[in-house]
C-alpha cells in the first residue's frame, strides 16, 4: 500500500480527530504503530506518549457501519477519576468501619452489662454467703433467663440452709433429751426394780404393773440403736398405754391391729408414741365418759401406713388447718412439737414424700396417718 492509501485508511480510522492531536510538522503519530490492531480488533486500549503527553488511547468497532471510534483521555483526567473513585470508596469505607465500631460497642455494652451484673451477684452471694440477694433487672432475653435462674437458685439454697439449720437443731434439741432420758439408767433401773418388789412383796397390784411397764418402757426408750422393728414398737406402745391406764383409771381403753407383713419392718424408735400420748392430753383426756384409742398398720401399695386415732374432742376446723399448714411447711412450733418433731423425723430420714396426714372433726375425733416407704427386711436402717 502506497503512502496515499496508508493516509486515506488513517483517515477512516481516527475520524477526523487527528488535527486535535499536538504534532509537530514531519514528525509521524506514534500510536500508528498501533494501526493495525486499531484495524483488525473490534475494541481496546492502550496508553502513548503524544506530544510530551501521555495518553490513554480507546478504540471501538460499530456494529451497524463498521466505522473505528478512537477517542484520547489525558493520563490527569484518567488519574483524576481513578482518585475521585479511590476517595469514595475510601469515604465509603470509613462510614462503614464507624457504624460497625458503634454497633460493636453497642453489641458489647448489650452483653459485658448483664454478664458483669451477673459475675458481681455470684461474687457478692459466694464470698459472702449472702443467699438474700436477687437481680432486680428485668430483661426479656437470655440473659433474663439466666438472672431468672440465679434468682431462684439463691432461694433454694436459702430454702436449704434453712432446712438444714433447722434439722440441726431439731437433731440436737432430740439428742439432749435423749441424753437427759438416759442420765443414771442404772440408778433408775435399779429404784424400779426396787419399788416392783416392795410392790410384789405387799401385794400392791397397781404398784406392781407400773413399775414393770415403767422399767421396760424405758429400757425401750434408752436403747443405743435409733432403729426397731414394728413388733418392738408396738410393745413399747403398750408398756405405755399399761402405764396411762393406771394413771387415768381406765379413761380409755386400746385397740391395737397390725398387718402380721409389718411385724418385721424396722422403723424410727419413737415414732407412734408421741402420736398415742398426744391423743389422751387432746382427744381424751378432756373428754366426758370413756374414750376409745385405735393403732392400726397395713400396707399400702409400696408404702405402709401406720394410723393412731381416737374418739375425743377433735379439734376446731380453722385450728386444723393451721396445723396442717404449719405441718407441710415444716414450721416448728411448740404448741405442736410433738406431731412437728416427728414429721420432721421421717421427712429426714424417708424423703419429703412421706409423713404424717392429719384429719379431725370437732367433738368426733381425731385421726393422725403416718406414711412410710415398706420395707421387708429385719431390724437396721434397711430402706436407705
């Protein structure tokens, strides 16, 4: 191709925009040497120095004439939007990091707050055993769970340093009468024995069967082990009944029926006694006429039921149920050591499930039902 042709196809080429270029007359465009990828490629780019400056060169192929589109951008405007762009993005950038550094703090503040409170509630209740303590704060997430939680921990564990504290006392209170119950045995035996003779040698009938009841009574009652056998217990039971009679002049007559399944299950020593004693002072002893006491046992499912009752005054309907109240709450109370003391015996030694059910009905009688898990075995704390 001739230097015409070469002129007219650069013409066809750059459109007519290359009297906008700086060229200094002789002197030959260098992105010529681009000329044939100009021709032959649909699209592109390329940079060039042009008249002491360098250019960004962009070239595109119609589709509908076939005509070459070139067009010159300046390196400055290239660079001045490749800046503009960089500084947006970096703005952009920085807003971002800001909202995610608040949202943090506020994602931190929404979490440390709570956990704090609930690390100090733990030090303040742990290293000062102060189980009165609760989280006041109410929230509806998790952390309100948790306060939940360490709330209702901290009343159980109140709740269970005051059963413990209670069953402490209640254990020494039992282990100093027991001890003042046991103070000269010998001495004691030995007068009773004494006085069983004296009885014997004069004829003494009544004399006679008290010291005798009295001396086994209480051979029963300072015996070391704090486990007997039904049969034991009943025996005990009326030794006693032997001694009250005398001492009532027959007031009151006793009726005795248990299971013969029971006669060999070990139970609490102490434990019917002051159910029957209760039962002359309250129900019979008040009363006009003759009583009558019933000591009934039989099995129940899987417990065995004891039931002490008499047909005395009975007792107020608003009095019971305080009673009942103070029994299942297992408030100590003088007027009611006797059924309170032993709830609380059974409860300790059996399980919250069992205890004793009190029913009554003014001027009809009372009836106390003790509950016990059964046990089938012979003498020693089998059921533990």
């Amino acid at each position: 191709m001739g230097a015409d042709g070469r002129r007219h196809e650069l013409d066809s080429v750059l459109g007519g925009q290359q009297d906008s270029l700086s060229v200094q007359f002789g002197e030959k465009p260098v992105f010529l040497k681009h000329l044939d990828r100009i021709i032959h490629e649909q699209e592109g780019r390329f940079s060039e120095i042009v008249g002491g400056k360098e250019l960004l060169v962009v070239f595109r192929t119609s589709k509908t004439t076939g005509f070459k589109y070139v067009g010159f951008v300046p390196r400055e405007d290239w660079n001045r939007e490749i800046v503009n762009l960089r500084n947006g993005v970096l703005a952009v950038a920085a807003v971002t990091l800001a909202l995610a550094m608040v949202l943090a703090y506020v994602f931190m503040k929404s979490i440390y707050n709570p956990m704090f409170l609930l690390l100090k509630a733990m030090k303040q209740s742990v290293g000062t055993t102060d189980f009165d303590f609760q989280i006041k704060e109410q929230r509806k997430d998790e952390f309100g769970i948790l306060f939940a939680g360490f709330n209702t921990m901290m009343r159980n564990l109140q709740q269970l340093v005051k059963n413990l504290y209670e069953e402490k006392l209640l254990k020494q209170e039992f282990e100093l009468k027991l001890l003042q119950s046991r103070m000269n045995p010998h001495f004691l035996y030995n007068t009773l024995n004494s006085i069983y003779s004296i009885a014997k040698l004069h004829g003494v009938r009544e004399v006679t069967d008290m010291a005798y009841a009295l001396s086994h009574f209480f051979r029963h009652s300072l015996k070391g082990d704090d486990w007997i056998t039904v049969k034991e217990m009943l025996e005990h039971i009326e030794n006693y009944f032997r001694i009250q009679k005398i001492r009532y002049r027959d007031k009151f007559d006793l009726s005795v029926d248990v299971e013969d399944e029971l006669m060999d299950m070990p139970v609490l020593k102490l434990l019917l006694q002051p159910l029957a004693e209760n039962a002359i002072i309250h129900g019979i002893e008040m009363k006009s006429g003759k009583g009558m006491i019933h000591i009934n046992g039989y099995r129940l499912g899987a417990n065995a039921v004891f039931v002490v009752a008499d047909d005395g005054l009975g007792i107020e309907p608003e009095r019971l149920e305080a009673i009942q109240a103070q029994l299942v709450e297992g408030v100590q109370h003088s007027e009611l050591f006797a059924l309170s003391n032993v709830n609380k015996r059974i409860k300790h030694y059996y399980g919250d499930q069992y205890g004793l059910n009190i029913f009554s009905e003014l001027h009809k009688g009372t009836t106390v039902e003790v509950v016990l898990p059964f046990s089938s075995g012979s003498g020693g704390n089998s059921h533990v």
